[in-house]
C-alpha cells in the first residue's frame, strides 16, 4: 500500500509538471500570436540623423514590444524623401516618416495618406558657412547647398537669406537630398554654405566652420515631420495604430526624462556616427525652453501644421484657396490612445 502511494503521488506531480509545462508553452505561443508586425519607412537622411531618434528610442528601450509590435525599419526607400508616400501605395511599408509638405502635396494629389502622429515639431536647421564667409553678405554670387525646393527646410532657409538682405537670385543654389549629403557638398564639394541638421551643423562648427543663423528664426513654429498611414490601411489595423503611439509618446516621456540623458545621448552618438559630446549638445539644443523642437507625447498641433500650408503658399506651391490643416490628419488613433 506504501509503495502504491508513492507511484500515485509520483504520477499526480508528473501529471501536474507536465501540465504546467503545457500551459507555458501555450503561453509562449500565445504571446508570439499577439506581436504585431509593422513595416515602417524611414529615408537614408533620417536613419543616420537624430530625426530617428523617437524610433530609436522605442526600439532599443523595448516600449514597441511592450506594445506588443515588432517593428521593421525600411530603408532606404527607393527615391529619398519625397517618395515615402508612394512607398505606402506600393506596399513597400505600412507607416512612414515624412515631412509634412510631401504629405500634403500627395493627399491634395489624391492619396489617402494622413498624419497619425507628430515625429518632430519645430526643427532646428543651420545655415553653416566656409570659414571665410563671416556674413550673410559674403554669400552674394555663392552657391548655397539647400534641400528639396518644395520643402519646409529650404522654404524657412530662404526666409532666414531674404530677412538679411538676400534675395533668391543673388545667390546660387545646388540642391542636395540629406543633410549628410549637404555636409559632404560643405566639406568637399563646391558648397560655400549649406543648410545642416544636427548632429552635422554642431560637428561642422566644431571644425571651424561658421554658423550664420538657424532656421527658426525665420520660422519659429511649424510642424515638421509625422508618422502617416494610408487611411484604408488603418483602419483595417486599428488596434495596430493604436500600439503604435502608444510606444511613440513613451519615447518622447523617455527623452525628456533628465534620468535618461546619458541612454538618450548615446542612441544619438550611435545612430549618426557622432561623438558622445556633440550628441549631448544636440539633446541639449533640443530640450532648450522655448523651442518645442519635440512633441510632448506625439500630439499633432493643428495651428503649427496650418503654418506649413501657410508657407507653401507663400511660396507658390499651393493655390488658394488654402486647405485646412484637418484634412491631412486622423486623431482618432491618438484620441483612442489618451494622448490628444
């Protein structure tokens, strides 16, 4: 009787381990059921800038997993920047980084992109010159390294030359898709000034190059880069979205974190190839009182995207009468998720 006892109670705990093994593994697989995978694109420029620093973040912190999402960065996408929104019509990815001025134009063009979310809000670019050019007149006659012309960057650029006297025919202008590019034209091309994001414009400087202004002086406040999604897409992959800003507007409470400066400066020496110290400086000019360079939890502001309609008319590239900034956007997915 003994010995029965003991191979009854043996068998019951093998029953019970066994049982127990079966329930991890559904587990397990249960969580691999729930990750959702999500392409998104990210140009060449980006990917080796701090504007992939809020994707960064979420990806190397573990905040997308958290939300249950495997995230795929695309890059580079056939054709830079201004190609981000046919990748989302030829299914390259599912969601994009893009300017907001290449959104809107797609979307008035028939696409049913828009903006879920808010990447980068007012962005800080430098007009970086030769050393021997020490002021804006010195850049009479010179060739001037500028993005795409239909974009916010050479749009405030300009703005910031004609404040200073600098109309658009007393200087020459070569367009160069990137800021690492344009960096290149600087330091090896026939570039006599050049337009800069960071951490470049702050590395150049460091070299001796000199600074003759930064674009939000021209244009304090505007909304730069998004998230967008093919509304159909969407609305098909709600749930998806919705993890999605989540795991953004975690990153941007990480950023901002003083707890976080050094992580934060590190994922911003290794993803643009800069060293510690120009990283923190980058961090620092982002998180300066008063220029909002970042979105708080990925809110999109209506007023500062209407400002980028408003510069693209004043530049002629669009007609009146002007669109609303509604159009271009879904809050729903930001609303759903507390943080609108």
């Amino acid at each position: 009787m003994k010995a029965a006892s003991i191979r009854e109670q043996t068998w019951r705990w093998s029953a019970r381990i066994v049982g127990a093994v079966a329930v991890l593994a559904c587990c397990v697989q249960c969580g691999k059921a729930q990750m959702l995978t999500l392409r998104y694109g990210q140009a060449y420029s980006a990917a080796h800038s701090v504007f992939s620093l809020p994707i960064a973040i979420a990806e190397r912190e573990g905040l997308f997993r958290r939300e249950g999402l495997h995230v795929q960065v695309v890059i580079p996408i056939p054709g830079g920047s201004d190609k981000m929104i046919e990748a989302l019509h030829d299914n390259w990815i599912d969601v994009t980084h893009v300017a907001t001025p290449f959104l809107i134009r797609a979307a008035l063009a028939g696409s049913d992109a828009v903006a879920i979310d808010t990447e980068f809000k007012n962005p800080v670019y430098s007009l970086v010159a030769r050393p021997g050019i020490r002021t804006y007149a010195d850049l009479e006659g010179k060739l001037v390294g500028l993005a795409n012309e239909q974009g916010t960057i050479s749009i405030s650029i300009r703005k910031l030359l004609a404040q200073h006297g600098l109309s658009g025919g007393s200087y020459r202008v070569r367009v160069e898709e990137g800021t690492p590019q344009r960096w290149y034209c600087l330091q090896h091309g026939p570039c006599d000034a050049t337009v800069l994001g960071q951490p470049q414009d702050l590395q150049a400087i460091a070299q001796g190059y000199r600074l003759l202004g930064r674009s939000d002086e021209a244009m304090p406040e505007f909304l730069y880069t998004v998230t967008a999604v093919r509304r159909s897409w969407a609305r098909a992959h709600k749930d998806t979205i919705i993890r999605f800003v989540r795991a953004m507007a975690a990153a941007f409470q990480f950023i901002r974190d003083p707890a976080n400066r050094d992580r934060v400066t590190k994922v911003i020496a290794q993803s643009s190839g800069c060293s510690d110290v120009i990283a923190r400086q980058a961090l620092e000019l982002f998180l300066q009182p008063g220029r909002d360079v970042l979105p708080k939890r990925g809110e999109i502001d209506l007023h500062a995207l209407q400002q980028v309609i408003a510069m693209m008319g004043d530049a002629g590239l669009l007609k009146p009468p002007l669109p609303p900034a509604r159009r271009f956007v879904d809050l729903q997915y930001l609303q759903a998720a507390g943080l609108q």
